[in-house]
C-alpha cells in the first residue's frame, strides 16, 4: 500500500506568525512527518528555514534574537519604504543559499504578481528571493522584480495555501492559520495599519480557503499585533500551547485515514 503524504500549509501574520515555530515543535515532538510544506509570508519565511534543515532549537534561537533594525532597511523607493535587501540576506544565509531543488523538503511559496492580479507559485530557483517576494506586504516592502512580474505578498489572494500543497502531491492537508488581530485599538505603526486593512479585506476569502485543509491549527493571538515583533517568544508559545491541545484530535484523524505516526 502506498504510504499517504501530509502536507503542511503555513499562513502569513507578520510577527503574529512566529506561532508556526511553536506549531512546528510540537508536530516533531508527535512524529508528524512532514511530506511537503507551503507557505505564504511569514509562513514562507518559517517554512524555508525548517525545508532548509533548520531545526526547531535554532528556529526558537532566531524568534527571540529578531530585532527589527537587524531586517528594516528604509529607502526612498516610491514603490515601498523598506528595500527588503537585509532581510534577504538574512534568508538567503539562514537557508543556506539553498535553491528548492535542494531542500529537505519539497516547498512551495505563494506571492502575487500585481502586473497580471494573478497568484504565482515559486518553486524553481533561490528560496531566498521567492520568500523575500512572499513577505512583501504591498505598500512597506519594495515589491520583487521577477521575469516579467512584480511580486509581493501572496496573502492578498491565497493566506493560508492549503490548495498549493494539495497539489503538490499531500493526501491529508494540514493548516495553520495565525487568524487576524482582534483588537482594534492595537494600531501602533504603519504596518498595523497596512496589515488591518488587507485583514479587513480578505477575512471573507479565507474562509472559503481554509475549507481546503483537512485539519486547521488556529493559535489564539488576538492580543498580538502584526507589527509587535517583541512579542514574538510570546506567539511561539501560543502556537505551541495551540498545537498541544489540537494533538489528540489530530492524531487520531490521521489514524482513521490510514496515516500513523
């Protein structure tokens, strides 16, 4: 018989989706392999350090030493305030320079080219590039030249990608999703107010998406804003506390479709 395939499908958040570093220790602790991995935003970027072979105690390491001046590089670009070359730099090390072909496993990231309003799924070339795209969030970071596309922030069309790694070959789909922020008072930057409005915007569109995934881990991080990347060891515990009490359900779901781990 032929051995079922998970697949993981992380979703964005900005700081809020540090949870999927919690989400992802507990799946390990559990033995839940995972067969193929997609993500979008933070989940791309979270997704391409764990395909790349980073394990979880370095995932953790890196969540508590981010800082912002470490990744927000301004500039005078009309076309977004941060350049997106630090934060590249620090992905394209921390994925050990890796192209997909040589990831440990197979990945997928999703952005969307605002030439054709077409979502665009990478998986050819530098991982670094393809998730420096998928971080883009339209309006702070410089979106991405690629061929003859301008790529940012795949969150607009496809925030959690579960139909991505479905066709990628998963019989069960698993998804996280860091949900948006509850509070409307915890508008502290331009990228609160940026990231509220395209919550607003696609909060309807997601719930058609998350359809997609076999089983939906939802961390509650109503009380982080995207932009509060200090509390960023707080969504890695929130992510984990969420993937502990999901891990019965979980586990005994994929047993009944013939997935044991």
């Amino acid at each position: 018989m032929e051995e079922k395939k998970v697949g993981l499908a992380l979703g964005g958040g900005s700081a809020r989706g540090f949870a999927h570093v919690g989400v992802l220790k507990v799946l390990e602790e559990a033995g839940i392999k995972i067969d193929y991995l997609s993500g979008c935003s933070m989940g791309a970027l979270v997704g391409a350090f764990y395909a790349s072979g980073a394990d979880i105690g370095m995932l953790e390491r890196f969540a508590k030493a981010i800082e912002r001046r470490n990744w927000v590089d301004f500039t005078f670009s009309r076309k977004g305030i941060i350049s997106g070359k630090k934060i590249e730099q620090i992905i394209y090390l921390m994925t050990k320079r890796s192209t997909f072909d040589k990831l440990n496993i197979p990945f997928a990231v999703v952005a969307v080219d605002l030439i054709s309003g077409k979502k665009v799924v990478l998986k050819d070339g530098l991982v670094s590039r393809a998730v420096r795209a998928s971080i883009s969030l339209p309006g702070y970071f410089v979106p991405v030249k690629m061929d003859q596309m301008l790529l940012v922030d795949g969150g607009i069309l496809d925030r959690v990608p579960c139909e991505v790694v479905r066709e990628m070959g998963a019989d069960f789909v698993l998804a996280v999703d860091t949900g948006f922020s509850q509070e409307s008072g915890k508008i502290k930057s331009v990228i609160d107010v940026i990231a509220r409005s395209f919550d607003i915007m696609i909060r309807e569109i997601s719930r058609d998406i998350l359809l997609n995934a076999d089983f939906v881990i939802s961390p509650n991080l109503g009380e982080i804003a995207p932009s509060q990347f200090e509390k960023v060891q707080e969504a890695v515990a929130l992510g984990e506390k969420a993937a502990r009490e999901a891990l019965p359900e979980l586990s005994a779901l994929l047993e009944s479709r013939g997935i044991f781990v």
